[in-house]
C-alpha cells in the first residue's frame, strides 16, 4: 500500500531529524523554515507525527499475516 510506504519514510525522515537533534542540538527541520514556531516547521512536525502514528498499524497488520500464515 503506497500510504504505507510514505509514511514510513516520513517517519525515517522524522528519526534521522530527532537523531541530528539529540547528537548535534542541530533542527534540521527548524533551520529549513525559520524556527520551531514557524507555521511551515509545525506542518512538517505535525505530519510526521501522522505518519508516526500510522506506522503503529503496521506492526498489527504485520503480526495478523504472521498468525495467518501459521493456520
């Protein structure tokens, strides 16, 4: 499914930002559009964080196919 895909690369994009934030102090995110408060930096948080929270239904999705498998 394509959703899926884009939004597991949002969230991989999302990982590598908190990454550089967490060893470098450095918001890539932020500095792209001018400061965490910026409208276009919180579009890109909030995003993300959909993404993130779509990804959780794939840890479900994929365990169903694992026990449809075993019947």
């Amino acid at each position: 499914m394509i959703m899926d895909r884009i939004a597991l690369l949002l969230t991989v994009i999302g990982a590598l930002n908190w990454g550089s934030v967490g060893l470098f102090r450095f918001d890539l995110v932020a500095w792209i559009f001018g400061g965490q408060t910026a409208l276009g930096s919180r579009i890109v948080y909030t995003v993300v964080a959909l993404a993130g929270i779509w990804c959780i239904s794939l840890l479900f999705r994929a365990r169903e196919r694992f026990h449809a498998m075993d019947e």
